[in-house]
C-alpha cells in the first residue's frame, strides 16, 4: 500500500477557506495512493490560540466537507488531520478520518492537551476514548501531536487491534529531535508503523519542525521530510507488522496492564 503525508504550511497571510481549498487540492493529486495523511489543526494553526474559539466550527462543518468532497474525488482513505471543533461550549481538537467513497470512517478527540496551564490545555477539553480506523489491512490508530509522549495510549491502540499510528501534528521546531525519537520509540515498542505528519511554516510565532516521518514496525525511518511545505510518498507492506511481531514476539512477554492466567490484572491483552 502506498501512503501520502502531506507536510503543510499554515501561512498566517493565507485565509483558511484558501488553505482548505489549496489542501483539497493537494489530497486530489495524491489519488494513486491508498491512504493521506494532513497534519493537526492545519486550518488554523497549532499555536494560534487566540484564534481557536473564533475560528471553531462543527464536527459537519467547511472543512469536514471540503475533505469529504476531496477524499471521493480521490478515491483515498483520508486522515484529515484535525481542526478545532465546537460542540455546544466545548472545544475540542478532532480529527477526522474519511473512507474513499467520502464517508465518515472515525473521529478522534484528542486525549492529551498541550500547554501545561495555559493554550490547548486550558482552551480545549480533553478526548476520552481510543480510536482505531478500519483501514483494510492495517487498521490505524489515531493519536494527536502531544499523545506521541504518552506510550500508554498507543498501548490501548495495540490492544484495540491497531497495527500502524497516524500521528498529525503540530510540533515546534525546538523539539524537533524529541519528535523524531518518540515516533521510533512508539513503533519499535509496539511493533507497528508510524506515520507521524507535522506542518511547515511558522504559526503564531512559532516555527514548526516539519519532517514527518514514516517509520516501520522495526524502528527503521522508510521516509522523512524536511522542514518545509512537501509531500511524503512511501510504500508499506501490511504483512511486515505480522512478521515482526512474529519474529521477535516481545509483546506476548507483557506483564503489566494485563489480564492472564498467572499474571495481574489490567487491562485485556
């Protein structure tokens, strides 16, 4: 299966009806892939905070409808990044997952907020369920930016049935190297492909550290960008998460967090 990340820049000078115009575009022309992927909260910007409240919209609003359209044109599954939605006085960062016939496949709020006590933390509320996505043959869990640093999350996706991670995000230019370090970590403990997307550009000053990566079940990077507005192509092969897991089955040694004869109790296995 082929997968397109396209590593966006949020330009404060372009609207956001242009971006989700010039975003659609750019989903269409990836057409001979199966599976594209934008990064988080790109119709606005990750770090514009002061905007999140007037620029929210519903679930069913201009940009769910511009990657529904953009998504059966192309015939792809999308992964939409996420935007700032707005259900009754709750914000929330939600990303949006569409089949290739445009259909609304999942949702995901995002769990862990940014910003300690202040921004995304303080502005949005916080998601409380995991998500997979029943992409054929690799079902995908969904996880947003600031979750990368929460292995436990990406844990319940495993036990959920996910056997890769799309990870949109807006990650800042100065931690860039934690970046490229949590999205190997994720996938050589949990044995599944990464497929983090970061956007380009500077947002509210903000620069982003852009190199969306790709990286297998094993822990090798199959692609990463660069710093700035580019798309990532790279070929997966559904079956190498089964042969990892198969070959070097170091997650049927786990104790904690789970429930077997002999073992503490937890979580399912």
């Amino acid at each position: 299966m082929r997968a397109s990340l396209i590593q966006i820049a949020v330009n404060p000078d372009e609207t956001a009806d242009a971006r989700r115009r010039r975003a659609a575009a750019l989903v269409r022309e990836e057409s001979a892939s199966d599976l594209v992927v934008l990064p988080e909260l790109w119709p606005v910007g990750a770090f514009a905070y002061e905007a999140f409240a007037a620029d929210a919209e519903p679930l069913r609003g201009p940009t769910y409808e511009a990657m529904a359209a953009a998504a059966a044109e192309a015939r792809v599954w999308l992964h939409a990044g996420s935007l700032v939605e707005r259900d009754g006085d709750a914000l929330y960062n939600t990303s949006l997952v569409f089949s290739p016939d445009g259909g609304l496949a999942r949702t995901y709020r995002k769990i862990h907020r940014f910003g300690f006590d202040q921004g995304e933390a303080v502005l949005m509320s916080a998601g409380r369920e995991l998500a997979v996505a029943p992409f054929p043959e690799l079902p995908f869990g969904l996880a947003t930016c600031y979750d990368l640093r929460f292995p436990e999350l990406f844990r319940g996706l495993v036990d959920a049935g996910a056997a890769a991670f799309v990870v949109p995000a807006g990650w800042p230019a100065r931690r860039r190297g934690h970046w490229s370090l949590l999205a190997r970590a994720r996938a050589v403990e949990n044995q599944a492909y990464v497929l983090a997307c970061g956007t380009a550009g500077t947002h509210a000053g903000v620069e982003q550290a852009g190199h969306s990566v790709v990286v297998d079940p094993w822990g090798e990077v199959l692609a990463e960008a660069g710093p700035g507005e580019e798309v990532l192509v790279v070929d997966l092969d559904p079956a190498r998460v089964a042969a990892t897991r198969e070959q070097f089955p170091a997650l049927r040694d786990r104790v904690l967090g789970v429930t077997a004869p002999g073992r503490p109790e937890g979580g399912s296995r």
